[in-house]
C-alpha cells in the first residue's frame, strides 16, 4: 500500500468528428468518432485512509459529493477489489463542466487508476476499462490513455496516432445535459458506418466527418450556434464544430492565429488554446 499522496492530472477530449450509426434496445446509441487529448486539465490528489471512508475533500460546489463521479469511481473500486481501505479525493476543476469535453469522465477514470494504485489493488488496464464503462462510455477512452478511433457506445477503441495540432475551444457558456440530447427525435441515427482507414487515409482529418449532434444543439442554444458562425468568420479557411454533445466549439489553427483569436474572444465566453496530447500524462504502457 502507497502513503504519499498521487498527484495526478486528468485531460480533457475533442470529438474529431461524432457519428451516430443506430441505437441498441436498452436506448444507449451506437457511434463512430475519434476521441483526441488535449492538454486542458484537471487535478486530481487522492491519499489513502485506514477507516475505509472516501471523501471528497474539494470539488464542484453545484455537484453533490455522492453525486460526483470522482466519489463514484472509488465506491466501485472499492466495492470489487473488497480492500478495506477509503480515500481522500481532492478535485480542481479546470475543464467546463457540460462543455463535451469528457472532464468528469476523466476525473473518474484518474481516480479508477490512481487508487488503483494507492490500494495495490492489482487490475489490469483492461478490467479497469470494464469498471469504467459503468460510470460512463467516455470512461475507458480516459484509461486507454492515448488517442482513438472508438465504436460502440464508446467503449470500442483502437489507438490512433493523430498530428500536432493546436487547437481554438470555446466555451460559450453553456451547460448542455448529454441526455437531453441523445433523447431529442431530431438526432440522427442512421449515420452510415465508416472506418479508421477512411480516416486515416483522408485527405484531412479537420473535414473528416461532423458532428450529428450539432444540429440538435445549435437549434436548442443559440450562443452554441453563435460560437460556430464566429469562427467561421474569423478563421472562414477552419472547419470548426462542436465536441461531444456540447456545448464546446473548435477548430484547428496555426498556434500565432489561434493566440490571436483568443484574444479578440467575446468576453461572454471562455476560451483556450490547448495541443492534442499523444497520450495521457499518467500513461504506463506496461500497465
């Protein structure tokens, strides 16, 4: 068992493109898309506890501790490795929550594998992806640890190498639940099934592609519509669209343009400039 507390770091994801190819009996949606990293994070510090408790000692205000996915995580690390002992969670946010780009999924798979560590409790990446994908589908992608090609609901993936890109996000501001747009009639579904090799091999990964999602939202939250045609017109040579479900918008660019464009941002909405990671800071290959 470790005493010194883990420090780790959880990234956030862009959605290349999102698919919706059909949906299973049970409602949940099959989907193709390429999940990337991106260096916007969260911290995450965990120490053990010998009373078996596990407590969040910092995290979102507007999220209840039982409700928060960080607290999740280790009750169902707990609850199958049977060890005896809890933890304290300390969370920083950093990533917008709602914005479609994973963060609580990525604070959940930090915890699943830092503790996984912290109590020896001895799973395999694998079995820790299969615990993951209970707390959600974006979940396995998180401890995978490098980019992917992901079918499924999600939970499908097959690593990909993706370029260096910078990259323009913003976040208008809005909190978009997943939910409420996977249940909307006016989602597609029928998304025609692609592969990684047509990915790979197409002429550019920024078109590849779009987003089914987008079209449900942009109809929903105007300031979600009203990001994308901004960057249309600053950056009209870009193929912005939104991340996930939203409400996150962006685009590739030249690292000086979108340094630039984050400066000339409405103040209504936050912005970053972040890389594409090639694999997760916490990544151990031997795991």
């Amino acid at each position: 068992m470790m005493t010194k507390p883990l420090q780790l770091k959880a990234p956030a994801k862009v959605n290349r493109f999102l698919h919706i190819t059909g949906q299973r009996p049970d409602g949940y949606h099959l989907l193709q898309t390429v999940f990337q990293l991106i260096d916007l994070e969260d911290h995450v510090t965990i120490d053990c506890r010998l009373d078996g408790a596990i407590v969040r000692t910092n995290g979102p205000s507007n999220v209840k501790p039982d409700d928060d996915l960080v607290i999740r995580a280790a009750k169902l690390l707990k609850e199958t490795s049977q060890t005896p002992l809890g933890c304290n969670i300390h969370l920083e946010k950093n990533i917008p929550m709602g914005a479609g780009l994973g963060g609580g999924s990525s604070d959940a798979a930090t915890v699943l594998w830092g503790l996984n560590e912290l109590w020896n409790t001895g799973l395999t990446r694998q079995e820790l992806m299969n615990l993951g994908v209970r707390l959600g589908a974006d979940v396995p992608f998180f401890l995978l640890g490098q980019n992917a090609f992901a079918e499924g609901i999600g939970e499908i993936l097959h690593p990909i190498e993706l370029p260096e890109t910078t990259l323009l996000v913003i976040y208008p501001k809005v909190h978009i639940p997943t939910v409420d747009i996977f249940k909307s009639p006016d989602l597609t579904r029928n998304h025609p099934a692609v592969t990684m090799s047509d990915f790979i091999e197409s002429a550019n990964f920024d078109q590849f592609g779009s987003n089914d999602c987008e079209k449900v939202v942009v109809q929903k939250y105007q300031e979600v519509a009203a990001a994308l045609d901004w960057l249309h017109q600053k950056a009209p040579l870009s193929s912005p669209r939104m991340s996930g479900s939203g409400s996150s918008v962006f685009t590739a660019l030249e690292p000086n343009l979108a340094k630039i464009l984050l400066n000339q941002l409405p103040n209504q909405w936050i912005g970053f400039v972040v890389r594409g990671l090639h694999r997760h800071p916490s990544y151990n290959p031997s795991s």
